[in-house]
C-alpha cells in the first residue's frame, strides 16, 4: 500500500534537505494551520512557490444553503431518533454548526 502524499512528500524533502522529518511535518503542519486561519478573515491567500487562493462569494452562499438544510435535517432527525442513533447525528450536526461558524463571516 502507498503512502499518503503529504508522507512522502515530507520524506523526499526529509532526505534532500537532510532536515528530520518531525521538523519538516510540523513546518508544513503550521503553514496550512494557519493558511486556514487567514481564509477567516481575508478573501486570497498566497503560499509562496504553490499559488495563490481567492474566495468565491457565490460559492460560499451556496454552501451556507447547502449547511443550513444539512441543520435543519440533523435537527430533525434528533427529534425522531432513538437515543442509542443519536451519537452520530450529533457529531455530524456539530461538524455542520462549526462549518456554519467558520463561513458566517466571510458572507456579505
């Protein structure tokens, strides 16, 4: 079985830079962190040698529509599940609600 991309990207990089790999994967780690932090709050993001990422309004208030039925199904749903269904429901009406947070205040 192969390896993830980001792996073996990390070892390649690993071995030509002779840098260890932790270093090299808490790097990489910290850069995308933090490219997702800047998405919050600006509409482009540049990462120097790979591109550069601008935000889609349009897109983003399809996806808000797309998360705000995707609530209202969960919410729903939970009305009429049995306790023992719930656990999954709620994971995924959390993971909707953060979505919904993360998006907010991009919307114009």
């Amino acid at each position: 079985m192969s390896m993830p991309l980001k792996e073996h990207l990390i070892k390649k990089l690993s071995l030509k830079l002779n840098i260890s790999e932790k270093i090299i994967g808490t790097v990489i780690t910290d850069q995308f962190t933090e490219a997702f932090r800047a998405t919050s709050t600006h509409n482009s993001i540049e990462l120097s040698g790979f591109g550069k990422f601008v935000f889609n309004q349009k897109k983003a208030h399809q996806q808000m529509v797309k998360y705000q039925e995707q609530k209202a199904v969960y919410e729903n749903a939970l009305l009429v599940l049995p306790d023992e269904e719930k656990k999954n429901t709620v994971l995924r009406l959390n993971t909707v609600l953060k979505n919904i947070e993360h998006l907010k205040p991009k919307l114009k």
